[in-house]
C-alpha cells in the first residue's frame, strides 16, 4: 500500500476525493502531488462533479417556465440520482484500489494525468 502526501493509504486518499463532490477533488488535485492513482481519481470526481454541477445551474432558469416545469424537474430528479450512483460507485472503487474510468470522463482524465 503506498502513502501519498498526507500520510494515508492511496485507496483512502483517493476514494475521499469524491467524498464532497468536486471540492474534495479541487482540493486532493492541490495537495496530492506525487501519487498518480490519487490524481487519477481527484481530476475525475473534480470533471465529473463539475459536469453534474453545471448541468444543474443549466437547468434552474427553465424551472420557472410553466410548460417545462414538469420535464425540468424530471430530468434535474434524474440527475441527482444519477449523481449518486456515480458518487458511491466511484468512491467504492477508489477505496477497492480499482482505476474505475467512467465512460468518456476516464479516457480524458487518464490522457491528462
């Protein structure tokens, strides 16, 4: 098990990289310097959250249009589940020792560290 720079376990580190969302991967992608699979896991919970966020802020000025209340409301439902999913599942992988590369964000991410 190799340590990174703050002294935990890798699988730790980078399984608390998703622990709050992009801000834990911002915040992992500063201090970690060294530890590729800690870098791997911080820039795509920082992507992948960031996507998620954004899509969200997209979607707030369309909640107050009354023909598309209920279908914006669906699809931001949806989202939030989604987000779940892909926060607990990555999390699990991360602390399995697992390079979990998510469909389209994983190739990128693994191109860029």
């Amino acid at each position: 098990m190799d340590k990174t720079s703050l002294g935990l376990e890798e699988n730790m580190e980078a399984s608390l990289s998703y622990i709050m969302f992009f801000i834990s991967g911002i915040f992992f992608l500063i201090v970690e310097k060294e530890n590729k699979f800690v870098h791997f896991h911080s820039l795509q919970s920082t992507i992948t959250f960031l996507i998620f966020f954004s899509a969200q802020i997209i979607l707030m000025p369309l909640i107050g249009v009354p023909i598309l209340n209920i279908l914006v409301d669906i699809i931001r439902y949806l989202l939030n589940v989604l987000s779940i999913i892909v926060w607990l599942v990555c999390m699990y992988k991360a602390y399995n020792h697992e390079k979990y590369k998510l469909p389209l964000i994983g190739d990128i991410v693994e191109k860029i560290v």
